[in-house]
C-alpha cells in the first residue's frame, strides 16, 4: 500500500501544488482543509470559527492583509486547533493513501507509528518572492518580509505543538528545494518513492 504523504513547506515554495500533482498522479485525495463539522465531533468549534482560526494559525491571508483575527488569544488557538486537526489527520490517515498538506502531519503519524512519506519543499528567496507575486499582485507589503513572517509562524506552531524543529532536514524523508528542481520534478520525485515503498 502507498504511504500517506505529507508535505510541509516554506511559503511561497509552492509545495501545496507539488502536492496537488502528487495526489493527481497517483489518483489519492489530497487533504488540505481543515474545517470542523461541530455536530460531528462534539469539538464545540462552529465550521467558521474552526476554519478562521486555521487560517490564522497557518498564516494564509498574510498576502491579502486580512485583518479577520485580531484579538485570537494565539496560544489557546493553537493548542486546541492542534488537537482538532490532530484527530483528522489521524482519521484520514487510517482510511489509507493520501497527501496531508502541512498541520505537524509528519510529527503526528509519526507519534502513532503510521507509515508516511514525509516531505519539506523549500526553495530560494527570489522564486518564492516571484512565486508569491504571481498569485498576489495586489500585495502591497513587501513580500519578502509577509514570507519571513509566515515562516516564523509557521515554524512557531509546529514547534509549539511537536517539541521538534520545523524544517529540519531529520524530520523528513525528502527535503526538495523546487527552485532548482521544479515543481513537476519535486512531484515526480516523491511519486516514484512513495512507489518504491509500495513495492
């Protein structure tokens, strides 16, 4: 069976469409949002509230300038979000293949002992400007200091969360720099490996 896949990236590294091609290859769902149905878990988390929070938390609006979560206590936010989105990767994960874009993926199947493919995109500092510019051109804030800023964040939470380094090169199984490697090359890459553990 093909392991689950994870991939966590710096930002503007493009590695969530990395992950869009890796899912189509190998025709498995691609798990990305994570918005809680309040009935179906008894999380006490409305759909909105969760999503908003997520996104806080991951830092996705930070090239559009939203202002939506001032005043979120970031702390608690990330501890209960963590938990949340922990037992959903976990449920997504034991239904079999797929590929888990960010959310401490790796730190957590790891923590249950579930085979994965785990996967740090990065790349160089004038694509992912370049990169970010394309999908955002009305950002008006310099994009170079919006990528540190997701960076740290990001880097914050999963280490808040994990107790591990985000981004460093023994947490991951591949560690593909995509400025140098392409996009449709870092994909194939961890098509064929995810493959070979297949076999």
């Amino acid at each position: 069976m093909l392991p689950v896949i994870t991939i966590s990236r710096e930002a503007g590294s493009n590695g969530h469409k990395i992950g869009e091609l890796v899912a189509k290859e190998l025709n498995i769902p691609i798990i990305d949002k994570f918005v809680i149905d309040d009935d179906k878990d008894n999380s006490g988390v409305s759909p909105y509230e969760s999503e908003r929070k997520g996104q806080f938390l991951m830092q996705y609006d930070l090239f559009t300038n939203s202002k939506y979560y001032n005043g979120l206590d970031l702390e608690d936010d990330q501890s209960d979000m963590y938990h949340i989105q922990r037992k959903i990767i976990l449920e997504e994960a034991k239904k079999g293949p797929c590929v888990i874009i960010g959310r401490c993926a790796d730190a957590i199947l790891n923590e249950e002992s579930i085979e994965s493919l785990n996967v740090f995109i990065h790349a160089d500092m004038d694509t992912r400007v370049k990169n970010i510019h394309e999908k955002y051109p009305e950002t008006r804030t310099p994009i170079e200091k919006l990528l540190k800023r997701q960076d740290t964040r990001r880097a914050s939470y999963y280490s808040f969360n994990t107790e591990r380094e985000w981004g460093a090169a023994e947490n991951y199984d591949l560690v593909l720099n995509s400025s140098t490697l392409g996009e449709e090359f870092c994909a194939d890459i961890i098509v064929e490996t995810a493959r070979k553990m297949d076999r």
